[in-house]
C-alpha cells in the first residue's frame, strides 16, 4: 500500500473496513495545535464524496500542514484523494 505524497499530507489506503484514520505525532505542536488540525481534516474528510464505504484511508499529516490555510490544506488533500482513486480504479 503506497502513500500518495503531497506537500502537506499523504494518503494511502488502509487495511480497516471503513474510515478514516488519522495520524498526527508529537512533533506537530502543542496538543492545541495538534486537536485544531485534526478538527481540519475530519471536516474536510466529512465533505469529500466517497465512492468506495467499504475502503478506509490513512491520513499522516506533515509538519508543514499546521500552518497552512483551511483552503490550501482543502485542495491539497481534495487533490491527493482522487489521485487515490484513480490510482485504485487503475489497479482493479
């Protein structure tokens, strides 16, 4: 399962049924900043159409994403999940 690099996140298929998983480390910040993305990318995760309820995905987040705009954190990650899937239709 190979991650889908961006500059601020990488996406990669999990190995769950369904969901989203994210992965944040310490060394992202405090737990204020740290809790404050993770509040980003659920909404963000929450908006995006899904095609596929049966698959789950990883989200790691890089340092760079804590302190980048909620649009620009937005397309990056809108960008890296249809990558994924076309990735994933390619492979089916």
């Amino acid at each position: 399962m190979p991650w889908t690099k961006g500059h601020l996140v990488w996406v990669r298929v999990g190995r769950e049924s369904t969901g989203v998983i994210l992965v944040l480390r310490k060394s992202l910040g405090s737990a204020v900043v740290r809790n404050r993305l993770k509040r980003r990318l659920r909404h963000i995760c929450r908006d995006l159409p899904r095609r596929s309820p049966t698959v789950s995905l990883v989200v790691f987040a890089q340092p760079a994403a804590a302190s980048v705009a909620f649009g620009q954190l937005r397309d990056e990650l809108t960008h890296l999940f249809s990558t994924l899937e076309a990735c994933s239709g390619e492979a089916k």
